[in-house]
C-alpha cells in the first residue's frame, strides 16, 4: 500500500539533508550519515496520517525497499521518540556522486567562513536566479528569511542570523519553517 509520491519524497529529502551535511562536513570515505526525522514531518513528506511511531515504522520498511537502489542497506529505527536513518557508506559514495547543487556549494562555502554578511548570500542568490524573497522576521532564532519563489530549483527557505560570533543558517522546509514560526 506505499505511495511512490510519499517515497520520492522522502528519499529525496534525505539525499538533499546528507549531500548538505557532506558539503559542511566533508566527505569520509567508509563513513555511514545518520539523520533524525519526527513523526510529523515524515507523515508530511510520505503523504500519510500516522498516529503512532510503530505504525510508521511498518510502513517505512515498504520505503527501505523502494530506496534500496540508492541508499542500498538504509537502517530505520525509533530513538528517544524519532526517527533515525542510517544511510551506509555505500548509499553515502552514491549520494556525494550523484547530488550535484551549486548554489548549495557556494552558500555553504561561504556560510563555512562565519564572516559572511547578508549581502554576500544576497549575491549568492541573485547569482542564482534574480526571482528569489528575502524577508526580515521576527523570531527569537532568526532574523532572515531567503528562499528562491520557484520552489522546483530550490525547495527550502534559508533562515539566518547575524550576531558577534558571526553568521548562521538553518535550512528548512516549509513544514518546518511554518511549523517554528507558529510555535
């Protein structure tokens, strides 16, 4: 009973979240990625209405089988009530070969410095497409907000904050985003 939809969307998302933690990072050749997912936001990205952890975690064998051509041997377990893939090194060297975002490259490699200012992401995202919002905001965690108006070459919205130690970023979805700036 799986949604392809709902599964594109998932292995998507973990493709883009660990191609963004190899550019921050670095990539470590024999290296497994782990990230962390809460209920709410796989029901958003798998197009479903779980209630429940156990249930979900049924489901998302379903997925492990659906990505297993990419992400090969994916581990899915609950920790401390969410969500953790482990992504072998093997779906890691497909994922560092196969993903390919400039625009992320450039950003990270200039939010990496940490002496960026707002005018230098805006040049970034100019460089990119000159149809993009940037939008102050009022939120104890940040104080832009910058995404592309076309979602399909960029789907997440970059938040960031500029204080004493430097600049910071989040990158997030608009669930997430919508999510936080409803709390």
């Amino acid at each position: 009973m799986s949604n392809k939809t709902g599964f594109f969307n998932l292995e998507e998302n973990i493709n883009s979240t660990i191609y963004e933690g190899l550019l921050k990072l670095g990539y470590q050749n024999n290296e497994s990625f782990s990230i962390y997912y809460d209920l709410d936001l796989l029901n958003h990205l798998l197009q479903t209405a779980f209630e429940s952890n156990e249930l979900c975690l049924g489901y998302l064998q379903e997925f492990k089988a659906y990505a297993k051509k990419h992400l090969f041997d994916i581990e899915i377990s609950l920790e401390r009530n969410r969500f953790k893939f482990t992504v072998s090194k093997d779906g890691i060297e497909y994922i560092y070969k196969h993903e390919n975002n400039p625009f992320l490259q450039e950003l990270i490699q200039t939010v990496n410095t940490h002496s960026f200012h707002l005018e230098d992401i805006l040049a970034i995202f100019k460089r990119y497409s000159g149809d993009y919002v940037c939008e102050e905001i009022d939120n104890d965690e940040f104080q832009y907000v910058l995404y592309f108006k076309n979602n399909r070459f960029d789907r997440f919205k970059y938040c960031f904050t500029f204080d004493e130690m430097g600049g910071y970023y989040h990158r997030l979805l608009d669930f997430s985003y919508n999510k936080i700036m409803n709390e």
